[in-house]
C-alpha cells in the first residue's frame, strides 16, 4: 500500500471514530499523524465539517507547511502539530479536540493534578493548562512548544479545547479517552467543594517514569529509523 495513502486512512479513521463518539463535533479540532521517516504529516482540513471529511480532503504537508497535492487547505493550527513533532520525536500522531469535559476545564482556568495511577502511565504526571492565544496565532504555537516538553501526552487549551498525542494513532485515541475521564472525575470531585486527593509524590512520579521510558524508547526508535 502507498505509504502515503496509509497515513491519510489513519488520519480519516480516527476522525470518523471520534467524531461518532462526539470527541470531535462541527469543524471543531483536527487530527494528524506523522510519517515514521521523513518531516511529513498528514492532517484534516480546514473548515470542513467533520461528517463530510473524506480521503481526497485529507492534506499531506511537509514540516516547512508546504502542502502537497491538497484540494482544500490543511487545518490551521498545522503548525501548532509540526512544532510538537519537531519537539518530541516520541509523538507519532496528534488530536485536537473540543471535548466536553476537558473543555469546561480549560474555561475555568484548571490544570489537572496528579490522580490516578492509569492517569500516570497514559496521560502523564499531570494535564497542563496552555493559556490562551487565538487559535492558530505563533503565540499559541510557542505555548505549546513550551508546555509540552514536560513529557505528557495531553494538555487543556485555555478557553479552547484539548491536545492529546501518543507514540501511534491509537494511542493517540485512547489518550482523548481517557483525558475525558479523568477530567469529568476531577470536575465532579472540584464540584463538592470537598480537598480532592492526589497520588503521593513519589507513586505519580513511578508511574510517569514508566510513561517517559516507552517514549524514549519511541524517540531512539524514529531517530533509527529517520537516519534509515
């Protein structure tokens, strides 16, 4: 199959799921995937709505933003995915998404602090807040270029929505998962106005360091595989 073709169908088949199961709604969001060897990505397009998204629409780019053979222009905040590529060679694959519950945290201003063990090894040591910069502006470029070099795999977009990466698509998409979970969990527990309760220091930190591990291992894989 052409190497191409199959970063598009990854790309289109995790926007179809998540669309069906409401993570993404409207033209709301994007979706990326990197390609393993070369500074190429594949991406959603610009304002098209998502139950319309089909193969031909899904843009190929290079990491320089030039398009390549794409019949509608690719999602504005591709620069925003190309930045983190650029930054964690871990991440092979990107959503953006306006998710309830991860959105209603980025309204309020709240980051996510460390709760669960599976939180630890999936999302990371916590879910940042990135503040808030227009939506496809440097500024937010540069703040989550920032943010995410903490080593987590999901982020709260101030008075936006949410990032959420992973070393492949799918985990990329468990990882939306789970970020719902895990902030309508903090949110229900903010709302009884009672102490929410945080792993011990040194149990997170055990978690995300088996979190860290794989992603290194991930980054000196790609790094091979780039150097061919």
């Amino acid at each position: 199959m052409d190497e191409h073709l199959s970063l598009k169908e990854s790309v289109l088949f995790a926007t179809k799921a998540l669309y069906d199961k409401g993570y993404l709604t409207g033209t709301g969001g994007n979706v990326s995937v990197r390609h393993d060897t070369s500074e190429l990505l594949a991406i959603t397009p610009s304002s098209t709505p998502y139950e319309v998204v089909n193969l031909s629409n899904i843009c190929l780019v290079d990491f320089d933003l030039v398009p390549q053979g794409c019949t509608i222009p690719p999602s504005v905040e591709t620069a925003m995915h190309v930045a983190v590529y650029r930054n964690r060679l871990d991440v092979g694959a990107i959503i953006h998404t306006h998710q309830t519950y991860a959105k209603v945290h980025g309204l309020l201003g709240l980051s996510i602090p460390s709760l669960t063990d599976e939180q630890m090894t999936t999302l990371g040591y916590e879910v940042a807040l990135v503040p808030y910069s227009v939506s496809g502006s440097s500024g937010l470029l540069e703040r989550v270029v920032e943010k995410v070099a903490n080593g987590c795999n999901a982020f709260l977009l101030e008075s936006h929505g949410a990032l959420v990466m992973g070393r492949t698509m799918e985990e990329a998409m468990r990882n939306v998962v789970m970020l719902e979970k895990v902030a309508e969990a903090h949110y229900l527990a903010v709302a009884t106005g009672r102490p929410v309760k945080t792993l011990p220091e040194e149990m997170a930190q055990g978690g995300f360091e088996m979190l860290r591990t794989g992603q290194r291992a991930e980054a000196r894989r790609r790094k091979k595989a780039i150097r061919g």
